[in-house]
C-alpha cells in the first residue's frame, strides 16, 4: 500500500470490505427482510422510553398542583 493511499481511521479499507463481502445464499422463495429484528426491539424502546418520560412529567404536574 502507497503512503498517499493510507487511511489512518480505516474507514475506507472498512468500507471496501463491506461492500466486496458476498452476499449470504438464500433458500428459493425466502423472503429478505433486513433488521427487522433489530427495528422492533428499538420501536419498543423508544415507546417504553416516551411512555416513563410521560408519565414523570405528569407526575410532576400532579406534585406542583398539590403542593
């Protein structure tokens, strides 16, 4: 590798992989379905995260009105 060529964060040499890696082979009409997985558990999250900061601002409200 030339000196003009190095990435020092590696980020394109991390790049080039990624993109270059084969693709798994997939069984006949299997349907892809990326990061599903991944994009239920963080709706999950997220709502379980709004409904704890709701609730503790009512909860707040609730304590100034009766204090």
């Amino acid at each position: 590798m030339a000196d003009n060529d190095y990435d020092p964060a590696g980020s394109t040499q991390m790049f080039r992989a990624f993109v270059d890696e084969a693709p798994a082979p997939q069984a006949p009409g299997s349907v892809t379905t990326y990061g599903s997985n991944n994009t239920s558990s963080s709706r999950t999250g997220l709502i379980v995260l709004v409904a704890v900061a709701a609730i503790a601002v009512l909860g707040a409200v609730v304590w100034l009105a009766v204090k």
